[in-house]
C-alpha cells in the first residue's frame, strides 16, 4: 500500500486536518459521559432543576461542536480520498498504456478493467475510512479507559481485560481474511473475463450452438465465486457476534462491581452510567474499527494487485545502443513464437524474406498464425526463436518508435475513435495537409463516399466508427495507414468487408503508390493475395507453403484447397 498511498502527496493538508478534526470530535463525545453523572450525581440527587437545564444545555453544546468537526473531517477526507483515488487511476492507466502486448494479454482485459475501477474504489473507500476512524477509535478507546480509571479505578480494571481481547479476535479476524479476499478477487476476475468474452462473442456462441458449454463453465466459475464468498463472509461474519459476547459480559461485570461500590458508598450512581457510557462508546467503536479492519483487508488485497501492475515491466527490452533499419525489406530466420513460456508455439521455424517494394500475400485458415506473424514486425511480441529482421537490422536492436513509425499496421477489427474524419486520418501523421489526407483517401477508395457526407473531412465518427458501415471503416482505417507514407504496409484481412471490385481496386492502387512500400496482404480470400509477389500459406502455425500463386496451385494442397473451395463456390453460383 506504501506505492499507493504516495499519490495523497498532494493533498497533505487534507490528509492532516481530516483526523484532527475528528481527534476533536472525539474530545467531546469523551466528556458527554462525565456530563450525565453529574446530572444524575447532583442535579437529580439534589432536584436542582437549574444545574440539571444547565448540564443538558452543556451537552446539546458539546453535540453541535462535535458536529461541525466531525462534517469538517468528512469533508477533508473525502477530498483526499476522492483526489488520491483519481491520480491513482489516472498513473494506472497511463502504466497500462505503456505495457506491452504480452504484459496485456498476461494480465488479461478484464482483470485489468476490475483493478481500473473496483479496486481503486476499494481503496478509494478505505482512505476515506482510514482518516476517519484511524485515530478517532483508538482514542475513544483509549480515551474511554483512561477515563473510566478516573470515575473508578477498580471497575475500570475490567477495560484492561476487554481490550486486548477484543484486539485478539479483531486482529485474528483481519489475518485471516486478507489472503482469502485476495482469492476472492482472483475468482471476480474470472467471472469478469467469462461475462465479457460472452457477451462481446454472443453471436459466435449462438452461431456455433455453444450455449450449454458457455453457461457450464460461466456457472462452474460463478460457483466458485460464491462458496469462496460465502467462506470469507462466515469468517467475516465471526467479528460482530464475538465483540458483542466480550462487549456484554464486560457490561455485566461493570455492573456487578459498579453495584458493590454504590452499595459500599465508595462509588455513585451516575458514575456506574458513566462506566456503562464509556463501554458502549468502546463497543461503537470497535464494531466500526472492526468494519474498518475488513475494509482494510480488502484494500490490501486490492493494492497489491494493482502494485503488481505498476511492477510489471514497460514494453520490450530495448538496448542502449540502437541501430536504424536501411530499408524495408523484411527477413524471418528460423522464428517460432511462444505466447507463454510453457505453451505451445504459435509459430514453428518460419522462414521468408520480402524485398523493399515487393507484395507478400499471408494466408491461411483461421487459427492458422497470420495476425501472429506480423505482430512481430513492428515487435509487438518478441519471437521465442530466431531473429526477425527488417531493413537488413534485427528489430531488437531498432528503436521500437522510430521501427513503428514507418510501419502502417490496419488491424482485423477496424477502429475508428470519437471526432471527425480527419482527426482520425491525423493518427496516421500528425502534419498531414488535407491534400495529402485526400490522396491517402482516395488510394484507399474513400474519397468518394466521404465527399459525399457533409462537412468531408469535418464529417463526426461517433465512438468505434458507429455512424459507417463495415466496408466505410475498413477503408478510413487503410486510409489513416497511409497517410503515413509507412515503408511497410500491413494490411491484416482489412478488406473482409469490400466487394472484389473494390477489393481489386484498392491493391491497384497500392501498388501504384509513388514511395512504393513493402506491403504485407492477409488474407482468407486468394483473389486478395493471388497477385503479390510470393505467397506465404501457414497451417497450425508452420509454413507449408512460399511461392507465386500459379505454382502454389500446383506444389502446396492447402492453397490448392483453399483456391477451389472459394472459386469453385463462384464459378457454380455464376453457372
């Protein structure tokens, strides 16, 4: 926690002045006490209805400045609370932003959500409570004992007693929840992973019948949510019931002496309320120390996995001494790729070169390694074997900025961000001229449905491209790609969605482009890929197959399969 609370740094003032005004509230509420038995001692022993007026009157004081301190504290502390937790989530996700993607896909998105938002709340609520209740309980605690040993010193002998029991039920309470919270968090994350991939996958599920399985392994992950729930609950639940039993039996025992003593004379009766007031303030508090403490145990859980966050390393390794790629031509030697350390390759030996300008046609089924491979070019992941070149320099030993910034990437999923046209084509480049944003539009055969919208480069994209359709989206995505004028061109299956007219078009125009990028096709359509250069066919993420299109026809089975499956279909539905 000691990562996390750095971030109240700029609200000191406020994390000063919200205990200290609840120290002050607290001052009072110890002196209520005292005021009762001098009401029950003297004003009501001797019927002096004055001083009794004059008692209350002192009370009903002591109650409206104990309210103005206690509404100042809540006031302090909440904006500490309130301020530390946005810096907190603003670093978190400025870190999450820098991760790399391996990083990500360790954590996972949900996972990263949850501790974005639930966590941070946790812990939001936790400093809020802990500048509250951390200092005002144990000195009314403190401060009800040492005043009970001025009342009666041989009754208040029982707060020796209680204290430390109640502090060994609290605390044992609090040690064993923190690791159970921590599990608990662990399976919320599952649930959340399994409800966004349902959710985000409903139509695949739905188109592959695979609702049972779906609802199977969400209940199986539910159900284990719930009993370790319900465990930590029971454990939790333990606190109140136990520090009722000591609270009550110390009441009894007050009691009992504060009885002995009044009969003796040694003791009178308002002091036995007293007595009684000063264990009931201690049973108040410790209740809400002990509704603090689990607060606290889950915010301990909750910081430690967002620490682990903050502790996960920034992007790639990157060298001190960094070399500049000379052209772009591409080079795989001998590349296999493990997501994980002890899974299985995504990619097996992969070996190919493209020479600057040239066209590499990707393709294969799905599942197959094509979004894979690429990834590794502009070093999204780094290969677990081999060496991935680009302009004859290993990209590990590029500057992964200056190596992505000529690089134009179009994804699989064509996204588009809140604005208007043209502030999403100035991703591709900054200090890009609308005519060089018109040109990049028209190579990607967009120009002329975006002539057509009002305002043209002014038109507003709602959030993820809402407002166009998926061919609209694909070709502004191409368009933004090329508004860089990259040295390579990545297009992965970023024309699924165009008619082959366009699709023809496009790779036309491409290859008419004036700087001439080396430009990577992939593809599960061959009338995409059918006239580059070479062709790269992956299965199962192995190569089966490097040629031109008419000799993979002839030597590689899996193209020839892939070839027929698809034109054969359009040769009998022309016929």
């Amino acid at each position: 926690m000691g990562k996390i609370l750095r971030y109240l740094k700029h609200y000191k003032i406020e994390a000063v002045l919200g205990p200290l005004f609840k120290m002050l509230e607290a001052l009072f509420e110890l002196f209520i006490p005292l005021v009762v038995a001098d009401i029950i001692n003297v004003g009501i022993a001797t019927g002096d209805r004055a001083y009794i007026f004059q008692k209350c009157a002192l009370m009903v004081l002591l109650g409206l400045v104990g309210l103005l301190a206690s509404v100042t504290a809540q006031y302090f502390s909440a904006k500490a609370a309130v301020g530390m937790a946005s810096e907190l989530r603003a670093a978190l996700f400025e870190k999450i932003g820098k991760l790399s993607y391996a990083e990500t896909d360790r954590f996972g998105t949900s996972t990263l959500l949850s501790r974005t938002t639930s966590d941070v709340n946790q812990i939001q609520n936790a400093v809020n409570l802990v500048l509250r209740l951390f200092l005002r309980s144990p000195f009314i605690v403190f401060g009800a004992m040492i005043m009970s040993f001025v009342v009666s010193p041989p009754a208040a002998r029982v707060f020796l007693i209680t204290i430390p029991a109640l502090s060994l039920v609290i605390f044992g309470i609090m040690i064993t929840g923190i690791p159970l919270y921590r599990r608990v968090q662990a399976r919320l994350d599952r649930v959340l992973c399994l409800t966004r991939e349902n959710l985000s996958g409903a139509r695949v599920v739905r188109a592959f019948v695979h609702e049972e399985a779906a609802i199977k392994e969400y209940t199986k992950a539910n159900a284990e949510l719930t009993r370790l729930q319900r465990f930590s609950g029971r454990i939790s639940a333990l606190l109140n019931p136990l520090t009722y039993v000591i609270i009550n039996f110390s009441i009894l025992a007050i009691i009992y002496l504060g009885g002995v003593q009044v009969n003796t004379g040694a003791l009178a009766t308002g002091d036995v309320i007293a007595l009684y007031n000063y264990m009931s303030q201690i049973l108040v508090e410790l209740i809400k120390l002990a509704n603090f403490i689990i607060l606290i145990t889950k915010a301990c859980a909750c910081g430690s996995r967002i620490n682990r966050i903050f502790d996960a390393p920034e992007g790639l390794p990157v060298k001190e001494t960094t070399t500049a790629a000379k052209d772009g031509g591409i080079e795989f030697r001998d590349v296999s790729l493990s997501y994980h350390k002890t899974g299985e390759s995504a990619l097996r030996s992969i070996s190919f070169s493209v020479k600057p300008g040239e066209t590499l046609g990707i393709i294969g089924g799905t599942g197959s390694g094509k979004s894979t491979l690429i990834n590794l070019i502009p070093r999204l992941y780094d290969a677990s074997e081999g060496q991935v070149l680009v302009g004859q320099v290993d990209v590990t030993e590029q500057d992964p900025a200056e190596l992505r910034s000529r690089i134009g990437i179009v994804p699989q999923k064509a996204e588009l961000f809140a604005g208007t046209i043209r502030s999403n084509l100035l991703w591709g480049s900054r200090d890009a001229t609308d005519q060089e944003l018109n040109d990049a539009l028209d190579a990607a055969q967009a120009l002329s449905f975006v002539k057509e919208k009002e305002g043209n480069l002014d038109f507003p994209v709602e959030q993820g491209g809402r407002n166009f359709s998926g061919g609209q989206k694909q070709r502004l995505t191409i368009a933004r790609a090329l508004v860089r004028k990259p040295q390579i061109l990545i297009l992965d299956d970023s024309a699924s969605a165009l008619d082959y007219a366009t699709d023809a078009a496009l790779r036309a125009a491409i290859t008419a482009l004036p700087y001439h990028p080396t430009t990577l096709i992939v593809s599960q359509r061959t009338a995409s890929v059918m006239h580059a250069d070479k062709i790269l066919v992956l299965e199962d993420g192995e190569c089966v197959g490097l040629d031109t299109h008419e000799m993979l026809l002839k030597t590689c089975p899996v193209y020839r399969e892939i070839y027929d499956s698809q034109f054969k279909i359009e040769e009998v539905t022309s016929a």
